[in-house]
C-alpha cells in the first residue's frame, strides 16, 4: 500500500502517475487532497469549476450531470478520468484508491510518499484544490 501526500502537486501530473500505479495493482491512499493545486489563473479555474456544478440544475437536478464540490471528491473524479473505469479492470482499480482530506489518524505512522514529477514548478500560477472547494461552496 502506497501513501502519496498530495501537497503541492500539480493535480494532473499527479492523477497521471496515480492512475498508472492503480492500473498496475497498487492500492493507494491520497491524504492533504485539499492541498492539492491546479495550474492556471484563478479566475479561469474557479469559473471551469462553477460552470459544471451549475450544469446539474438544468431539466432535473436529480437525474444529473453531478459534479463534486469536495476537495477530496474532485481529486478522485480527475483520477476516476484517466482510469477505464466502464470497464472491469478500471472498476477494480478505483476500488483500491482512497482520498482523505487531511491525514488519518490511522495512515500517520505509515510512510508518505511524494511524487517528483508532479510537482509545481516556481514561475507557474495556481489555485488549490481548497480554494476552488470554498468558492463552490463546500464545507468541511
């Protein structure tokens, strides 16, 4: 089991190599989703980000699309995307990934990895994942 600590990573470099890791059998655990960054101007990501959670309000609401407001829920979906989860062998690997806002109790004492790959560079402009959860409106 590998724990990745999501930190100032860069959320799909990161999903990328998760997504890679989960097709290949490992089972992983994400802790500081919230913490997470997306590459872009803030303005631009935030209204990305608004304009799908207000496509669910079209016809009817319960029916869908449903997008997530959560950090760790948004996370998960950019991971979900570059997995083939139609099908069984993409439906077997979501079910060995776990998204935590902040770290458990219980995955403190395991040791927390990081992705080098992933990571933001100095001159790019970002917004966390936390950032765009509050101006959907989430709480935690």
């Amino acid at each position: 089991m590998a724990v990745i600590d999501a930190t100032n990573l860069v959320l799909g470099r990161m999903a990328s190599v998760v997504a890679k890791k989960l097709l290949q059998g490992e089972k992983i655990d994400i802790v500081n989703s919230e913490k997470c960054t997306i590459v872009g101007a803030k303005k631009v990501v935030v209204a990305k980000f608004k304009k799908r959670t207000e496509l669910a309000m079209k016809g009817n609401p319960q029916i869908g699309p449903k997008y997530p407001r959560m950090p760790h829920r948004i996370v998960k979906l950019a991971i979900r995307g570059m997995v083939p989860h139609k099908r069984e062998r993409g439906r077997e690997a979501m079910k060995r990934l776990k998204v935590h806002i902040g770290t458990p109790k219980e995955l403190e004492k395991e040791k927390i990895e990081t992705i080098d790959t992933a990571k933001v560079k100095q001159n790019e402009s970002y917004v966390l994942v936390s950032e765009v959860s509050k101006q959907l409106g989430a709480r935690w």
